[in-house]
C-alpha cells in the first residue's frame, strides 16, 4: 500500500473503488439535498473539505494515536472540521445553510469519510491520504452531481436556477419528493454494474456487506 | 413547535415523516443488514432503544447545558460522543445483567453509533425545538418507523432471493433502492395528514 502513485489513488477512488456504485455507503446525508444542483455542489464541496483534510489528520496522527482509541479520535477529528463547514456556510451562504439544515451535521457520521480514515488514512503518509480522501470525495460527488442533474431538470424543469425545458413541460413532482432519490440511484447503481460488470469482479453481494460488520 | 401533541407526533414520525423513507437516514445499515428479515429486525429494536434515549439525553445536555454556555456549535461533537458512550454503556449493560436479550441485539450495537438516523434525530429535535417530552416521543416514533421500513424490505428481499431471478447488476444494493423507492411512495399516502416540519 505504501507505494501509491497518485494517478492509481484517483483512478481508484473515481472508478474502480466508487464508494456509491461499488460500495453503496455514505449515501444517507448527501442523497436528501440532491433534488437542487446548487445544494448538492454546496454539499459536496463541504464534504471534500471534511473527507480530505480529516484523512490528512488522521494520517499526521497516525503514529500517536493509541489504537484501542482510534475510532473516538477520528470521529472527533471529522466533527471539528463538519463544526468548520457548517459555520462557514452559516456566515456566508445562510440560505442555503438553511436548506441543507441537519443535513450538514450528519456528514459526520457518512461512512465514506471513517471509512477512508481506517482503510487508508491510518496507515499511510499524510499526502497520500489527503489524495485519497480527496479522490474518494471526487468520485462520490461526480454521482450525485449526475443524480442531482437529472433530478432538477425532471422535477423543476430547470437547472442550476436556468430554465432548460420547453414551456409546456410538466415537471415531474415525483422527482424531487424522496421515491425519486431512492429510484435514481437504483437506477444509476443498476446501469453503472450491468454496463461495466469488470469492475466490479468479484464484489458480489458477499463483498458489499460482510455478515456483522459495519 | 408546542401546539403538536405528542401523540399526533409519535404518529407523524413513524408514517407521514419516516426518517428513512422521507429524510434518508440510516440508509448504510439498512441497505447491507437488510437481508434477511431477523436480523433486519433485530436491528431496528436496538435502533428504537437507543434513539428513544439519546433524543431524550442530548435534548437536556442541549438545553441545559450547551445553551446556557452559548456553545451551540459544539453540539455535534458533544451530540456524537453521548451517542457513542450511551451504546457503550448499553452494550455493558445488557451482556452483563440481560445475556438473552445482548444475544438477539450484541452485534448490532456497535454498529448504532455511526447509524446516522441516531444522530439525524437529535439534530431534527434541536432544529424543530421540541421540548423534552416531544423529544423523546420524536425518538421513540423515529426509531419504530425506521424498523418498520427495514422490515418490511428485510422480508422482501428474503422472498426476492427465494423466489426470484434478477438481471446481472440489478442484485443487492441496486433491487433494493427501488423497492425502498415503492415503498417510500407508499408512504407518501400518509403525507398531508400531519404537517410537522
């Protein structure tokens, strides 16, 4: 592991390791806000921050951290930096602070971000681990972002604000109330694995979710 | 927030709220736990007993202690550590005096302290200012829905894996999300009955 090239850690974290279509976690948080581009791009912005610079602490502590401990220290270290981005977007995007509302907070306990932490972080130099954890967030945006796309020009008809569609469009209400996160990804996760099954060798079921562990 | 009685609150959290349904919590253990219905299930009774309690304990560490102090910012680190401590001490607990019952729920409850629906809840009742009694049924009414929905894809999916033979990519996390689709507009039918946001 020690010898990670940068190009291998992006094209692992944007493809071949996708933490929503390989591993389907980390969604809870960041799915709800996907019915506005803006929202999510706000979101996602917030947690690259968290999830690169919280592999990059934890990767610095790594040597000091007693390891019996070391989960209560980086959910501690993710939650200063989750205090960080939401005081920031409190001062100076406040109404989309209030449209995200809980939903901020709640980055603290996405899986992604832990999980890059255990799996990587804490066993790897500081710079590697900041790439990681920023090619990991990378690769989970660019699916939302997708999903998010499909959900604002579907359900309002517009995008990022713009109106794209004729004036006759019916928006399809459905697509911002919460059955059409659930189908978009579904869907997304179905296409992406049935049109690319190489990449995903070997990661059946068994793989996604080991029987009793987190 | 105080003219909802509590009752009408625990209703609304369970159906015309349901926090995995309309608010996306808890969606990790839901999507890799849910397949087969007894340990769904399982599950969801420790997500009750520990949402129930923690809603009711960070309101008073809220309101008792962090907003007198003008330390509201700190709620999420505070929030997250009396969760993680609250599972510990139960899991203690339960093995040591109650070994049946840490039989049916011990391996769930480590798995508590990152299930987001836990902390989603605590943070809804500081955002809605519940008072306490609100806040506890919120919890309770969070937690039973959250189970119901994990229940009743837990046996879907059991039947599905029996009976049925799905497209190659469409298996697991993929067949899932679109029944919790379904079933989400399902529970839409609640919404308009109650309004609570």
């Amino acid at each position: 592991m020690a010898d990670q090239t940068p190009g291998r850690i992006f094209r692992q974290g944007l493809f071949t390791e996708n933490p929503i279509v390989r591993h389907v976690l980390g969604i809870c948080s960041t799915l709800a806000v996907t019915n506005l581009v803006v929202n999510t791009l706000v979101m996602n912005a917030g947690l690259l921050f968290t999830i690169s610079m919280s592999s990059l602490t934890v990767s610095l502590l790594r040597t000091v951290t007693p390891v019996r401990i070391r989960m209560m220290v980086q959910t501690l270290i993710i939650a200063s930096y989750v205090i960080v981005v939401d005081i920031t977007l409190k001062a100076y995007l406040p109404e989309i602070s209030d449209a995200l509302g809980p939903y901020v907070g709640l980055i603290i306990t996405n899986c992604i971000v832990m999980g890059r932490c255990e799996a990587f972080a804490r066993n790897n130099p500081p710079w590697p681990s900041f790439l990681d954890g920023l090619a990991t967030g990378l690769g989970f945006s660019m699916v939302l972002l997708a999903i998010a796309v499909v959900r604002e020009i579907l359900g309002f008809g517009t995008l990022l604000g713009a109106r794209v569609m004729p004036e006759g469009f019916v928006p399809w209400t459905i697509m911002i109330m919460a059955p059409g996160a659930f189908f978009m990804l579904g869907l997304f996760v179905w296409f992406v694995r049935a049109r690319f099954p190489d990449l995903f060798e070997g990661s059946g079921e068994s793989r996604i979710a080991p029987k009793g562990s987190p | 927030m105080t003219e909802i009685s509590a009752g009408t609150l625990f209703f609304a959290a369970i159906f015309t709220n349901n926090i995995l349904l309309t608010n996306f919590l808890g969606l990790c253990p839901y999507l890799s736990i849910s397949r087969d219905y007894k340990a769904a299930l399982g599950l969801g009774g420790a997500v009750v007993f520990v949402m129930t309690f923690t809603a009711g304990i960070n309101h008073l560490v809220y309101h008792q202690v962090l907003a007198p102090m003008n330390l509201e910012h700190f709620r999420y680190i505070v929030f997250i550590i009396v969760i993680a401590a609250f599972v510990q001490l139960v899991e203690m607990a339960v093995e040591r005096y109650l070994p049946a019952l840490y039989f049916v729920l011990g391996i769930f409850l480590p798995l508590i302290t990152v299930n987001c629906a836990i902390l989603g809840a605590s943070l809804f009742m500081v955002i809605r200012a519940y008072t306490f009694t609100q806040a506890v049924v919120y919890g309770a009414g969070s937690g039973i829905g959250w189970m119901l929905a994990i229940g009743i894809v837990g046996a879907i999916r059991e039947k599905i894996q029996k009976t049925s033979q799905l497209p190659p990519g469409l298996e697991g996390p993929g067949i899932t999300l679109i029944i919790t689709g379904v079933l989400s507009l399902a529970f839409m039918v609640f919404s308009g009955m109650i309004q609570i946001q």
